[in-house]
C-alpha cells in the first residue's frame, strides 16, 4: 500500500519547492493573484480546513506551479 501526502502537505511541498524568481517562497496572495482561485480558498486548503477542493482549484494550481494534476492523486 502507497502512501499519500495530506492535501495541505501537498500544497505546503509546492510553496516550500517553487521559488519566485527572487528565489523566495510565493506568497499566498502572489497565487491567488495569478490563478482562479480565491485567497482564502489556498489559505483554507494549505491549514486543511479543506480537503477535498474542486477539480478547478487543483487544475489552477497546477498549472500555476508546472506540475501534473497527477502530483494531487
């Protein structure tokens, strides 16, 4: 049996891996800014008050941070 990441360790692994071109982590309201997904959505999403988000929101971010919508299964 395979084990899986949590969904906001997931999404923690994305903001702590991508780098801004500063070479610092992006900010929760840098995403937000970028993709079609709500500040408060990402934030919930990251502290995993949600766990389980609408194909939209994964697909936002992944194409966001360049990685396959796969890398949520």
């Amino acid at each position: 049996m395979t084990a899986y990441l949590p969904l906001e360790d997931q999404i923690r692994v994305l903001f702590d891996v991508v780098r801004h071109p500063e070479g610092r982590p992006y900010t929760l309201q840098e995403v937000s800014e970028q993709i079609d997904v709500s500040l408060a959505t990402i934030s919930q999403m990251r502290s995993g008050r949600i766990k389980n988000p609408q194909l939209h929101t994964l697909r936002e971010l992944c194409r966001f941070f360049d990685v396959p919508l796969h890398y949520f299964e």
